[in-house]
C-alpha cells in the first residue's frame, strides 16, 4: 500500500507530509513524495526541456527537505510529475503509483476553520477517484505519532456502503477503534425540533445497524462503537464529539458525485468548518 502526498514546500505541505506520515505508520504502507509543476510557470526565459529542467530541479529540491521530515521508520520516495493541471497531475501520479489514498494540507484561500481548500485542492475533492485526507493547519505540530481512531460519518443515502467499508478497512488495518456517528441537525430536519422523536429513532435504528454490521465484519476483538448526535446545526453536532490528537474523520462523497469520483457534500464541508482534526473522503463506487 502506498499514501500519496501532494506535497508543497509551504506549511500546509508540511502538514500533509506529517498527516502522510501518520497513516503510512498506521497503515503499514509506504510514503510517496510528490510535486506536481506545470510546464508554463518558468517564465518567458526559458521553454520547451529547459522549463521542465529548471522547475524539476526546483522540485527535486523540495522534495529532499520534505523527505527530510520522515523519520526513519517509514519508508519514503520521491516522484516529480509535469503536468498542465496540477489536480489532474495529482490524481495521475497517485494512479500511476498505485497510491490507496492522497494527502494534501490547508493550503491558498477559502478558509473554513482549521481547513484552507485552495483551488487545487477542491479541484481534487470534487473529482479524485482516489480517497483524498485532508491535513487541517498545524497537523505538523501534533504529538500523535499514529492513527489514534477512526470516526466513519454514516448516513443512509448512495455511497453509505462504501463509506463503511473503507472506514471497516482502515481500522482493521490501523488496528484502531472505529466509531459509527449519525449527526441529526435541527436546522436540516424541523420536526426533530417540534419534539418529534420519529427521526430520532429512525436515525438510532439506522445506526444499530450500521454497528450490528461492523461488529460482524470486524475481529471479536475490534472496539467498534456507534453513536447519535443531536445539534442545531451539523456544526454543532461534530463538535460536541470528543476529538483527541490522532483521531481522523471519514465521510463519504456526495450523492452528486460520479462514479468512482468525489464530490464534497454540504454536511463534510460544514464540518470542515469547526473540526481540527484530518478528514478522510471516500470516492462513491461505480460499476465494475
């Protein structure tokens, strides 16, 4: 297994390369490096090869002070990739090295709290067909050295079932408790807010479930838990969860999403908005 980290030589890059490094640990997988430079960056002073040459020299200079922030214990390389679009470079490296999963950090504008999703980056979330994990600002300065758990935000609209296999995989792998969240918001659902208990019920039989599945799939020995949180508004609801240092979220792609594509749901983004730890979104499944 390989985690891909779209590296750049800002803070936020060096977020993601230390988010990288915490699931390559916990994953058991290995780390791969990567820039991606546009051929048309260079300015009118140099073209054709001598642009590719001056900005992979630049890139591979980079990425020797990033592979300097792993330590020893997890094995990493390094990839450089010329490409016209830097999201599409992205996914294609990711692909072309069969990469499970791509990291990115905060990085350029469109602030929501802890997460800064920058052109680039919102271009992947809304067309990798590969997961793509979200380095909140400052996720360098963590003390977690591995995934401490994993929370699996589910729901019961398409791509629910592949949201819980990637969240059951993952934990498994990373030998982590997972934990099963139904977030009910008021603001989305007014008859919660008249006291009807109807949505409420059906959301805890829901997520019975959804637990009832995990435990079946997972080893005796699995800490898996599910929970219901009741907010006025999904903001609220994430953030009366418990998050500690190494705790990751997992959402799921819009119902909007392509197959085999992300699309970020309203719901994950406002989530972004308040939470502080890593997101994880899965792309939806398509047909074989």
């Amino acid at each position: 297994m390989k985690v891909y980290v779209a590296y750049l030589a800002t803070d936020g890059g060096r977020d993601a390369v230390a988010l990288g490094v915490q699931l390559a640990r916990s994953l058991n997988a290995e780390l791969a490096l990567g820039m991606v430079v546009p051929p048309d960056q260079a300015g009118a002073y140099v073209s054709g090869d001598l642009v590719d040459q001056v900005l992979t020299d630049q890139a591979d200079a980079w990425l020797t002070q990033a592979r300097e922030l792993v330590p020893g214990d997890v094995e990493a390389s390094t990839h450089i990739g010329v490409y016209d679009s830097i999201a599409e470079g992205i996914i294609a490296e990711a692909q072309r090295l069969d990469a499970a999963i791509v990291v990115v950090g905060a990085t350029g504008g469109g602030l929501l709290g802890r997460h800064s999703l920058g052109p680039v980056v919102n271009d992947l979330i809304h067309s990798s067909p590969v997961a793509v994990a979200l380095a909140p600002r400052g996720q360098r300065h963590s003390k977690a050295e591995r995934v401490r758990s994993v929370t699996c935000a589910v729901g019961a609209r398409p791509g629910a079932e592949e949201l819980l296999d990637a969240a059951i995989a993952g934990a498994e792998r990373a030998g982590v408790p997972l934990r099963l969240v139904s977030l009910i918001a008021v603001d989305l659902m007014p008859g919660v807010h008249q006291a009807d208990q109807e949505a409420l019920e059906k959301a805890r039989a829901h997520s019975a479930t959804v637990l009832d599945e995990a435990r079946n799939r997972l080893p005796a020995t699995a800490d898996v838990e599910s929970v219901v949180v009741l907010g006025d508004t999904v903001e609220d609801a994430v953030n009366s969860l418990d998050w500690h240092a190494g705790d990751l979220i997992m959402v799921g792609s819009s119902r909007l999403a392509a197959p085999k594509r992300l699309f970020l749901g309203s719901t994950a983004a406002k989530m972004l908005r308040v939470l502080d730890v890593p997101m994880v979104v899965v792309p939806r499944a398509g047909l074989a």
